[in-house]
C-alpha cells in the first residue's frame, strides 16, 4: 500500500506555491498513449493525486475506457522530485453522484475542495501568453496510486514504494 | 500525409522529453529520454540509457505507439504533444528509440488544447505557431 511522503506531497501542488509542473499519461483501451502537461496538481490523503479537468480531450476520452494512469513530474527536474506515480484514475465531473467513492474519495469532498480550482489556486505565476483566457474546469481527476518509481537519472524505473 | 516539424518544435525537442508508450492492453509507462540524439522534419531519436529503456522495452516490442512531450520548461513553453510509431536500434549500451512523428497537437491550455497540427500545411503551422511563440530554450 502506497503512502506518499510528506516531501512529495510538499512537491505535488501548483507551481506557484512552489510545486511542480506534471504530465499525465493515459492510453486508450488498444494501446495508443497520450501525454499532456499540466499546472493543476494536488494531494488528497495519503494515496491520492488530484488534477484539475481544464481542457482535457484525448486524456478524458481514455479514462472512460481505460483507468490506468502516471503521473510524472515534468518541472523542476533538478528538485529531486524523481517520481513517477502509477495507478487507476477517474474523471470526477461536475454531477457524479455525491456518495460515487473511488478508492476512499468521495465525488462530494473533491468537487466541494476543488471544484473551483481557478479561483482557489489562480494561474497567477503562468506566462501571459500560455494561460488560458477563461477557466473551463468541469472536473477532477483523481488518481489512486499504487506503485511509485524513481525518474532520476541513472535510477529511471526504479521502484521507490 | 507529410509531416514536418516547425525548427522551433525542434529546438524544444532537443532538451530532452517525457515518452509515454503503453502495452497492447492499454497501460501508459512512463520514461525520461535526457538526451536526443537527434531531430528531422519527421523524425526523433532518443538516445536511452538501459535504466530509461527498461521502463517501455516489454511495451515498445508488443506495441510500437508512442506519445512524446518536452520535459523542463517545455512543459509550459513548448505546448505540443507528438505521436509516432516507436522502433529500437541497439548501439553498445545506448537504445536508440527512433520514432517516426505522424501526429503533433497543441497542448496550449484553451481553445487550442488538443488541436491536430500537423494536418495544417506546414507554412500554416509555422505561421500559426509564430503568431503565439517564439522563444527559443535557454
């Protein structure tokens, strides 16, 4: 059983408040993988990593046909933040019934926490000429893990919990 | 269709990138390629070290599609996502991961996020990409 530590869940919040930049990695069903950056990265208990569904397509495509999901650090890559996080996922969208549970989080606490993330957390720290022009959230996704690995040079798939 | 690459995707390429490839039945893995051995119009080739290939070796074999994005700051200045199929060439202790581009989209937060690019005439994209960036990695 996974618990994340408290340095990654320091490293595992917007950039802005001095977290990292993540890509999260999908596929579909038969095997063609997707890959998108993304600003809006939080923790929820001790096994779980939130991502804001802003503009997702391709990525949310796949999570309804197939739930397996990495979570990877993109930026900084020379904080010591190696990790690579691997497990099933779902898209929490504005409607799920409020007692649906994943893995132990209920759609209720995570749109009630992040629901409104733009607001919460404001891209203030993000180029002007990459933000978006108007938020567009209509989701979470929540990744339960179950295996971390290193991404450190030299150490690439290792297995850290 | 001709793909070709604009010399500022390129560019962003070359600091290095994040591969995702995923098994035949759908499992995404994950590695870091640091360095690139080199760019074409239509084509990359990442240098990996037997940690960084051991990661997508299994899935590469059985399933040759993988899905590319710049990893550093390229994560929010280089906004693209590329898709090819994958081949290995062993070269002493360096795998080789050719992968030839056959998809690239924007992943620019908005109302450009998932727009296929490389259906667009290759002036058009470059135009296009020039009238949002033009910053090259430091």
């Amino acid at each position: 059983m996974v618990k994340l530590t408290n340095e990654m869940k320091e490293g595992l919040v917007v950039p802005g408040k001095g977290g990292s930049l993540i890509y999260l990695a999908t596929s579909s069903l038969d095997g063609k993988p997707n890959i998108a950056a993304m600003r809006y990265i939080d923790t929820y208990k001790d096994d779980k990593l939130l991502v804001a569904d802003m503009f997702l397509l391709k990525t949310k495509a796949n999570l309804k046909e197939n739930p397996e999901c990495t979570i990877t650090i993109c930026h900084p890559m020379d904080s010591g933040r190696d990790w690579s996080f691997k497990g099933k996922a779902v898209d929490i969208e504005y409607g799920f019934p409020p007692d649906f549970d994943w893995h132990g989080a209920k759609a209720k606490d995570i749109l009630e926490g992040w629901g409104d993330w733009h607001n919460k957390e404001p891209p203030d720290e993000v180029p002007p000429d990459v933000v978006y022009p108007k938020a567009a959230q209509r989701g979470i996704v929540v990744l339960h893990v179950e295996e971390i690995y290193s991404i450190e040079k030299g150490k690439v798939g290792e297995k850290i919990q | 269709m001709t793909v070709k690459l604009t010399e500022r995707m390129k560019a962003w390429i070359k600091i290095g990138c994040h591969l995702n490839v995923a098994t035949k039945t759908g499992i995404p893995l994950v590695t870091v390629s640091r360095n690139v051995k080199s760019v074409s119009d239509d084509e990359a080739v990442f240098a990996l070290s037997q940690d960084e290939y051991s990661v997508i070796g299994a899935a590469l074999a059985e399933n040759p599609w993988v899905a590319f994005g710049v990893s550093r700051a390229g994560g929010i200045r280089a906004c693209f996502q590329f898709k090819g199929k994958g081949s290995i060439d062993k070269e002493g202790d360096i795998y080789n991961l050719k992968v030839k581009i056959s998809e690239f989209y924007c992943t620019k937060p908005g109302c450009y996020a998932g727009t296929r690019l490389d259906t667009k005439p290759a002036q058009e994209c470059e135009e296009w990409e020039h009238g949002l960036w033009t910053d090259l990695p430091k």
